[in-house]
C-alpha cells in the first residue's frame, strides 16, 4: 500500500510490480505519479511531459553557456599567442 501525496488515498501496490522511477496514476484523483522509493514504498508526484521538457531545456541551456564559456577562453590564448 501506498500513499497518493495529492489526496491522500491509499493506493494498492504490488512492490514487486514496480521498479523505481515507475509512474502511475492515482485511482482516486487521477494524478500522475512515481514511485520514489520501494522500502518503504512511496510516491510523488511525476512531472507532466512540459515540465520535464522545460528541465531539459534548462539543463541544455546551462550545458551550451559551459561551452560558450570554454570556447572564449581559447580564443583568448590564441589572440595573446598573435600579440608576441
């Protein structure tokens, strides 16, 4: 058994059924879920496929600023190597 953290329902859960990271959705409210944890079993809410696409913008947008960073840096050795 499990908690949905929305409503508060009791969910039945085969632990064995489940893997982490798995989704689900509550029988009661109809809220998405992960399971989070499997001893002892817990959900959380999952996050809709926009949100998730919006982390992984974000995550891209800080990867890609890293490699502006690292491709500046060069450039400046090579502009002091010109100078000598």
């Amino acid at each position: 058994m499990a908690t949905c953290p929305e409503c508060d329902a009791e969910i039945e859960v085969d632990e064995f059924d489940v893997d982490k990271g798995d989704q689900l959705s509550c029988p009661e409210c109809g809220s998405n879920l992960e399971v989070t944890s499997l001893s002892p079993l817990e959900l959380d809410l999952a996050l809709e496929d926009d949100e998730e696409e919006e982390e992984d913008a974000d995550d891209d947008d800080m990867d890609d600023d890293l490699e502006d960073d690292e491709e500046d840096d060069s450039t400046e050795e090579e502009d002091e190597d010109w100078e000598e």
